[in-house]
C-alpha cells in the first residue's frame, strides 16, 4: 500500500515519549561527572555503580530542571512528588533497578501547540502532555564478537557505566488524535518544537544523533471516524527528527497493511531503521515485564515551594513559537520567507544582526542570499564560515550610510569570509571607496551620455528604463565604487527626468 | 584486660596502664583461644587492626586529644562496607569480594580510632533470628555452645559475651541487635531510624534497616552510638540534627518520676514463663527506684508481624536484585547474560534469602501490590499512631525483648514462621521508626539462659533509653553482686 | 490468596532471575501456604481511611549541589568484575533487543 491509500481509510492514533538527558555537570543521584565520550568508567563510583550499600542522593539542578521543562509545557508542577523503583534486569542498569517516577510524576497534565504547513494552509494541534518526570539513564553496551557490532550475533558484552545515572527527564504526551493524514509531521514538528523549548531555556544539548534527546513513537490505526483504538506498536532507536516523521510514516503503512490482510497487529516494540525507513520487530510486549512499582524507601519527597516554583516561572525565556511570531511581527516577514529562514536555522544568526544595528530585511537578505549562496558552494553550513553577525550589521550600516555599493559589499562579504579580516580591514586593504562626490559622478555620467548619445536620448523622451544601461556604464567607469542610486538620481536629473 | 568494659579500657588506655596494640592483641589472643568454638568471626584484620592501634598509641603519645574510644577495639558486623577488606554481609554471593570504599560507619570508628579487629558473621543479607542462615557456619551462643546466639547479628553479640570484643557494631531491621543481646545477656540498641548512616551498610530493608552500637554495659553503648551516629550528606533518610546526648543520659540514670508503659499486646502467651518472670522483676525494681508503671495497649500490634513479613521481603527482593554476577561477586553457570544472572542467583543465595526474594516479588507484583505492600504500609501507619498514643502518656515503653531464651541450633530452622516470631516483640519499633534497647534482665527459671528487657522510646528521644537502661542496670547489677555475664560458663582457656 | 502453586512459583522465580530446582520450587509452594496465611493476617486491619507510610522520617527535599565530587578509579571501579576487557565489564552474551 502507499500512504495515500492509507490515509484514505485509516487515521492514526499516536503517542510519543522524548528522554532527554540534561546537562548537568554531574549525575543524578552522585557527584559522578557527566562528561560526554570519556575514558569507560572514569566516572563512576559506589552510587552509580550500584555498589551494595551505595544510596542514592537526587542533584537539585536536575529538579530544577524538570520543574522548568513541566513549566515550559504548560504543566502543573506536583506540590509532593516521589521517586519509584522499576525494577527490571538488564545488565546495563547496575541496580537491576531504574530510580525513576511512577504515579508522583513531578510535572503533570501540560500540553504544546504545534503548527504545520498543510495544503490548506497552515494548521495547528494541540499535544496534551500527560506527564514529565525524573529518572536515571543507563550504562552503555558494546556488543563483540558479532559481525555487525550489534546485539544480535554477539558473543559478549562490555559495559562502560559512565552514562549509567546521568539524569534524564521523560516527557510523555496523552493520546494525540485528530491528526488524519498530517500525523507523521505533527510527530515531527511536536519533537522540533520541544527540542527549541528545551534549547531556549537551558537544560540539555538536545543533541539527537549524541542521544541527548531520545524519541520513541507509539502509532496505532484506526477506521476514520472510528472510537476504538487499533493495537499499537512502539518503535524505538528514531534519531532524528526526520526519522520521526519516517517511522511513523512506516509504520502507519505496516499497521494498515496488515490489517488490510485480516491479519492483527502484534502490540511490540519494533526498532527504526535509518536506512531502509522501516521497523524491525523487538521485544514482543505480550511478555510485558512487571516493573513492581514501588516507592523508592532510599529517597525522601521532592516537595517544591511555590515561591520556588514563581520564580521559576519568571525566569523562563519567551517561548520559541511566541518569539518567532513576535520577530516576524516586527520585521514584516511574509509566510514563506519566515518558514524559509526557519528552515535554513538562521533565525537566531538573522536576529543577532538585527539586534546590532541592522534592517531586518536586509540582515535576512544577506544571510538567506548573499552568504547562503557562497556557503552552498563550499559545501558548508552557514554557520561554518568565518562571518559574523557583527560582521554583517557593520556591512550593512556601511550601505546606508553609502559608503559602500551592493556589489561592493558582496566583494567585502567575500573577503571576510576568506580570512582578510573585518569588513573594514578588506576594505581598507582592497582599497574600496565609494564615490559619492557629486562632482566625479556627474563627470562620469557626462562621458557615459556622450558615448551612448541613443540611450540618453531615449531616457530624456521618458523611457525610463533605457537608464538602466548608463547607469551600468557609469558603474563600470567608476570601477563598481559608486552608489548605483546616487548615480540613477544624478543621471536622471542630467537628463531631465528627475 | 579483655573482661574489662569498653569505658574501664578506654581509661586504661588514657592512664597508659595499656597500649591500644597490647589491647588488640590481648583481644586476638583470645579469639584465637575462643573462637574455634563460638564462630563469631568471618574475618580477622590482624595487620590493619594493629596499624590502627599503632596509629592511635602514637597520637597518644605525640599528646593529641583523641576521642572517647580511641584504642580500644571493636567487631564489625560483616554488613558494613570496610575498604580492601572482605565484605560478605554472611552470603556465598560477595564471597571474597573487597569493597572499595568504606561505610560512614566505618569511617566514623576510624576517625575515632576505634580499632576493627574483624568482620562478625550474621544471617545471609541480615535475614535470620538465629545466624542459622548465615552461607558460611552457624555462631554458638557462648552460654550454650549448642544453642544459637539470636540473628542475624548474632556473631557481635557472641564476640561481646565471649570477651573477644569489648564493643560490636549491628544491624537491626527487625530486632537484629535486640534480639540477639537478649539471648546473648549483653546490651543492644536500635537507635532512630536515620540517626546512622546506612551508606555503606548492605541494605536488606531500606525503610526498617539501622546500624547500632553493641556492648556489655548501657554506658559502653551509649559511647559507641555517639561515635557512629550524626547526620550523613550521603544517606538521604539521614537525621539532619544533632545526636541526642546519650552518654550523659547513661550516667545520669535516673527514673525518679518518668511514667514507664508495659504494653499490654507484648506479653501473655507465646513467652517463655522465666522470660516473663525476670521481665515482671525488672518493672517492680523500675518501679522502687521511683518510676511509675502503667499499662497501655497497642491493638495495632497485632498485625505488626504481617506487615513486616510483607515490607522487608518486598523491598529486599528490589535491594537484592543487584547481585547479578555482572560488577562483583559470585560468577557461575554457563550460557547467555540472563543464564549466567538465575544459575549465580541459585548459588549465591541461601533458602530463607531466595523465600524473601520471592515473597517479595509476589508482594509488590501486579494485581497484588494493594493488597499486600500496599495494606502493610497501612499497618505501618496505625503502629505509628498505636505508639504516639502511647507516649502521649509515658516516657518509655517496656516489653520483654523477645518471646523464648535461646534455643538449640537446628530447632527452628525448618520452619519459617516459627523463627519470624522471635521478632514479634521487637518488629513494631522498625516498623515505627522508633529507638528500642534491649539489656540483660536475668537468667530464665527454666535453662538458665539470658533474656533481654526491651525499653522503647519515641523517635529522636533515643537519650531515654540510656537513662532509664543504665538505672536498671545498675540496680540489676545491685541486686546479683555482679554482671550477669559473670555467670557465663567458660570457654576453652581460662575464665 | 494464601497459596501459591508450583507454578506460580516458578512464575516468581523467574521474574526474580533465580533459577530454582524442582524440589526447591515444591518446598516453597508449601512454606508459602502457612507463611502466606500469617501474612494474610493483615487482611482483618482496620485500614479503611488509613493513609500508608512508607517512610518513618518526616523529610522531604533532600538534595545535593550539582557539583562534581572524585569518581573512583577504574581500577577501583572494576576491582569486582568477574571479568573485564578494555577497561569494561565483561559480560555473557545479552539476548533480546538492541
């Protein structure tokens, strides 16, 4: 089947659940640090080894933390929250154990609007957020003697427990309906918008190819307009945005297929695969463990005050979706042009110019053109090349006050980027100047007229466009150093069209 | 030297009478005379106790101050984490496994000069009446070497009555240091739960279990619960106050006035009569010295047994899951991950460990958790509020420590609920979270074995039981001439 | 519920990773049978309205800064391993998912 036959019968029924590991400069519940790609277990200790004896004892950046990812969603923050064990074995969770939340989930019942660009135009949903809480991440596997390094074929293990204990959040949404055919880019844009959130208030790298933000995607299938739920499916290992929409993609597709035959739905976990955009069946869920919930007797209630939690509030940066309708309030940024600037990520590069100094839109023209241009050709991302926003407000400030031409500036914006330094430093080395001087101008102009006698005479009868070729010529007669307005103003004026 | 009390040594040692080593020796030469028969011991330190002791007699002589205890020997109970030394906590599953870090508490008698002369054995994971369970060897009660020495900690309260060691650390959970000083005719406290660090103590049930001092005298035990207790940064149950001072209480000893509560529910039958007779003795001389004595009735009690019996082996089953032949410890059995953890769990742990474990997982599991943990951490709730009434009346609560006198090794040990009825009187203070002490209160009529009065008092008030222990102590100590444990018959060597 | 039949106990057993004998497995079932009905006991509580404990101490909030303290060693973190490679813990072969 294709998507579009799908999609024509079913709709989906998704949840989906974001780790993501914050940044704190130690572990959850030790001093142990936290630092990424480390010699293996250089950082670890009794605690997070899970040594007999060892207890826990919770790192209060990490309750910060969930407490301003819950307030970003729109959570209740819990007055009295507790810790819970899951107990479960895996040998890469040292206490057999994971210290985690079960019906005291610090942050509860928030929710996060999304928008997509659909062929209606766009579109918003609202993802209902059904809890955030704290737990603890695991130790980290290799798997040798196998062919390809994965589990499967493996003779044994090694485990490296630097990772073990490093404090992940767990951000689980409610069952999202109601997304029809957009549900794999709903999926998508609920992960990007959360991965800006938690970038914009500063608790984790959000990094998905380090495994900093993890996704896992329940996709369920059901008749439209039906009330049941189909069997769902939970697919791991999506590491990337993409993959997100991909996955869910797939699956739909799976799901539908299958049931198209008259065959069920098995209820499993299933793993993503990069490249193929498939899943690969996991651990059948029939089996499910039973984690034995149970208050962690180690650890006491986290029971924040509410003056803390105001001031939590307070100190919450604006929301990346209400700071981007705010900017492109302020600049006049039509649709599309904004979806362009957000989909190339130079926004926050476009604003720090605007923030020195300059035009909006020509701060967007150069980055989104000029520069986009230039890094395209060396194959690099915008942000790899040596120009700065500074570097860019100070070229643009330099145009309007007239000192230097569009082609000018794109020879300076070269120039920066090829090491000679600061605008004014390729400047002053290249020699650029424009001529603004009335005098050399109007001298310039005069021997252009002269030597294209037809074209003048066109523009003197009101043909205005005929200016366009004088006004190149002049260009050309002054070397690219005057301002091409300045010159089309005089000129026009020469010739009695002013 | 070794019959003297902790206190006699200590001022022994400041007078410079003795040297910390001398002492060690004189200690290692007696277990070594002993122990053969008693069995208190797991391991020996002999070189890292001698360096302590040298260290301290050093200090001494440089004319440093050193704390109360410093020099003067002790016998750790193998649940505590000693680094580089064998730590098994009486298990086949850690055996010879050397923690690299030390427990709070053992740091706290390093830092106190207090010399470890070695590990003692105890029920496997502290789960036992009887140090039956231990994976190693049973210990023999020195009154009787046939009959055992109370559990789990049994090996420190035998190393106290056989003179091997003048103080001991414990564990009680549910009557693990009172228990066995019963039995044993020494002296045993379960201070508030939180007032010593459990890090580094192997947990068994992390929401009962706390580390305690064990002694031949009330004031030796009120010296050592000052040395280890104190709030620990690494422990979140940690008391964040002040310890209670409980050596000035052990020597004040004055009951002159306090109201003392006999609950109603520890008593009847099921005790032995000479337990009953010595624990009845022991109210009406509380009662001469000028306390006064009412009865109060805790119903809640009833349901104390169960709810332990539900609560422990649920959270073991979740503390005990690290033992997984993974990081440390016993590795057998062949196959996958998942093979190789069940073959070395089979093992590594003993029968009354597994019975817990799997009681345990049952507790908590799906569809269970309501009305088991769930309803045991109800009965919790009605216990607590069983004592606050209780002391709402009284300074302290009485009972007999435990049921029977000591009995013979391979009596119980066939039938579970026979041996968790040991407890029944010293359960409801872990459950509580309260402090419970339990000292000598005389020889039963009928074997002339030990038994133990249990005095309880409410949680931070843990100074109670030092005054009013030492003042039934000393007046004990009138009335047979002599400590009780001079009454112990011989071992091997000299008296 | 105040037995538990051989199966249910090999259910447990498994769940606990303990791989028990037959015999191991029968002795159970019946030490559960009277144990369980002790424990039953609980049953005749008056818990209606009674809020559970599970912690005896009055203490919420406590925390640590979050500030790096000294990690143990390699050496030390390993000195246990049944097996080790490469600075890791070895361990058999793991089944299931990735």
């Amino acid at each position: 089947m294709n998507y579009e036959q799908v999609i024509a019968k079913y709709e989906p029924v998704m949840g989906l659940e974001v780790h993501v590991e914050l940044n704190t400069n130690s572990k959850m519940f030790c001093g142990c640090a936290t630092v990424f790609g480390a010699e293996p277990n250089t950082q670890t200790c009794p605690v997070c080894l899970g040594l007999p004896g060892s207890l826990p004892v919770v790192n209060e950046t990490a309750i910060e933390s969930a407490i301003k990812i819950g307030l970003a969603l729109n959570c209740k923050v819990a007055p009295f929250s507790r810790f819970a064990r899951k107990n479960y074995f895996y040998p890469d969770m040292p206490k057999n154990y994971q210290t985690s939340q079960y019906d005291e989930p610090i942050c509860f019942d928030g929710h996060l609007d999304v928008e997509i660009e659909t062929e209606e135009g766009p579109k918003s949903f609202r993802i209902e957020i059904e809890r955030v809480h704290m737990e603890e991440d695991t130790g980290k596997s290799l798997h040798m003697g196998g062919a390809t390094g994965r589990i499967h074929g493996a003779d044994y293990s090694l485990l490296d427990y630097n990772r073990a204990g490093i404090p992940l959040i767990e951000i689980v949404t409610k069952i999202i309906p109601g997304t029809g055919k957009y549900g794999p880019e709903v999926a998508k844009a609920y992960v990007a918008e959360l991965r800006d959130i938690l970038r914009s208030i500063g608790v984790s790298d959000v990094k998905m190819e380090q495994g900093s933000l993890r996704c896992d995607a329940n996709v369920s299938l059901r008749l439209i307009g039906s009330d049941s739920l189909g069997t769902r499916s939970e697919t791991k290992n999506v590491n990337s945005l993409r993959s997100v929409e991909r996955a869910i993609r797939g699956e739909m597709i799976r799901h539908a297929e299958l049931l198209e035959k008259g065959e069920k739905v098995k209820q499993e976990t299933r793993h993503f695969q990069e490249d193929t955009g498939t899943t690969r069946s996991g651990r059948s869920k029939e089996q499910a463990e039973d984690y034995r919930y149970f208050q962690d007797p180690d650890l006491v209630p986290v029971a924040p005050s509410a003056e803390w939690i105001e001031a939590l509030r307070k100190s919450l940066p604006e929301k990346p979706s209400a700071h981007r309708k705010r900017l492109q309030e302020a600049w006049s940024v039509p649709d599309k042009e904004m979806a362009a600037m957000i989909n190339a990520d130079l926004l926050g590069t476009v604003e720090a110019t605007v923030n020195l100094g300059a035009d909006p839109t020509k701060a967007r023209g150069w980055w989104l053109g000029e520069i986009s241009r230039i890094a395209n050709e060396k194959e690099l991302a915008v942000e790899e090349l040596s120009i700065s926003p500074k570097d860019v407000a100070e070229i643009v400030e330099l145009i309007q006050k007239g000192e230097l031409t569009d082609k000018l500036a794109r020879q300076v914006v070269e120039g920066v980027i090829n090491g000679e330094g600061t605008p004014a430093d390729v400047i002053a080395k290249r020699g650029f100047k424009v001529v603004s001087d009335d005098g050399a101008l109007l001298a310039a102009i005069e021997k252009v007229c002269a030597a294209m006698p037809d074209v003048a005479e066109k523009v003197r009868g009101g043909h205005l466009p005929a200016a366009g070729a004088l006004i190149g010529a002049v260009m050309k007669e002054t070397k690219g150093q005057a301002d091409a307005a300045k010159v089309r103003e005089l000129l026009l004026g020469h010739l009695g069209q002013a | 030297m070794i019959r003297k009390n902790a206190s006699e040594m200590a001022a022994a040692l400041a007078a410079k009478e003795i040297s910390s080593v001398e002492l060690v020796n004189a200690h290692f030469d007696r277990i070594a005379e002993v122990d053969t028969q008693v069995k208190a011991f797991l391991y020996l330190d002999k070189d890292g106790a001698l360096s302590q002791a040298k260290a301290v007699d050093d200090a001494r002589a440089k004319g440093e101050t050193l704390a109360p205890l410093a020099g003067v020997p002790v016998a750790l109970k193998d649940i505590f984490t000693q680094k580089g030394v064998p730590t098994t906590a009486g298990s086949k599953i850690l055996e010879g496994w050397r923690p690299p870090y030390d427990a709070t508490v053992t740091a706290n008698l390093k830092k106190n000069g207090i010399v470890i002369l070695g590990k003692t054995n105890m029920d496997e994971f502290a789960m036992g009446s009887s140090t039956e369970n231990s994976a190693y060897h049973p210990t023999h009660n020195p009154w009787d070497l046939t009959r055992i020495p109370g559990g789990s900690g049994g090996g420190s309260s035998a190393s106290l009555a056989a003179f091997e060691a003048p103080l001991a650390l414990g564990t009680d959970t549910g009557g693990s240091i009172r228990q066995p000083a019963a039995v044993t005719g020494t002296v045993g406290v379960k201070p508030t739960y939180g007032a010593v660090s459990r890090y580094g103590m192997i947990a068994f049930s992390s929401s009962l279990d706390q580390g305690g001092p064990c002694a031949r005298t009330v004031l030796d035990a009120a010296l050592l619960h000052e040395a280890i207790a104190g709030h620990d940064p690494k422990d979140s149950t940690s008391i964040n106050a002040p310890t209670p001072k409980v050596v000035d209480a052990a020597k004040r000893a004055d009951v002159k006035g306090l109201k003392i509560g006999v609950i109603k529910e520890l008593q009847g039958d099921g005790y032995q009569k000479g337990v009953l007779n010595r624990f009845n003795e022991s109210i009406e001389l509380l009662s001469s010295l000028g306390a006064e004595i009412v009865e109060v009735s805790c119903p809640s009690f009833e349901y104390a047994l169960a709810a332990y019996y539900l609560i422990a082996p649920s959270e073991c089953s979740s503390n005990l899951a690290r033992f997984d032949a993974m990081r440390y410890g016993l590795r057998v059995g062949a196959g996958d991950a998942e093979a190789v953890m069940s073959a070395t769990r089979e093992a590594g742990f003993g029968r009354e460990v597994k019975r817990r474990i799997i009681l345990g997982t049952y507790a908590l599991s799906s569809g269970y958790y309501d009305a088991y943990y769930g309803s045991a951490q109800k009965v919790r709730t009605l216990i607590m509020q069983d004592y606050a009434k209780a002391f709402a009346g009284v300074d302290v609560l009485v009972s007999p420590t435990a049921p029977t006198t000591a009995f013979k090794i391979g009596e119980k040990s066939n039938d579970p609920l026979a041996m968790y009825l040991n407890d029944v009187a010293t359960i409801p203070v872990n459950l509580a979270g309260i402090c419970g002490m339990s000292l000598p209160s005389g020889l039963a009529d009928e074997d002339n074995l030990p038994t133990g009065f249990q005095i309880m008092a409410p949680a931070m008030e843990d100074q109670r039981l030092y005054n009013v222990g030492a003042a039934l102590e000393a007046a004990l100590l009138s009335k047979w001439g002599a400590p009780l444990l001079a009454k112990a018959p011989a071992l091997g060597g000299s008296k | 519920m105040s037995s538990l039949s051989r199966a249910e106990v090999a259910k447990l057993a498994k769940l606990a990773r303990i791989e028990m004998t037959d015999a191991e497995l029968d002795a159970l079932s019946s030490e559960f049978a009277v144990i369980l009905g002790a424990v039953d006991r609980i049953q005749g509580a008056p818990l209606a309205d009674v809020q559970p404990t599970s912690h005896p101490l009055p203490i919420n909030n406590v925390t640590r800064p979050d500030v790096v303290i000294p990690s143990l060693t390699p050496e030390e973190s390993l000195s246990g391993a049944p097996a080790q490679e490469e600075q890791r813990f070895r361990v058999p072969q793991i089944l299931g998912e990735e």
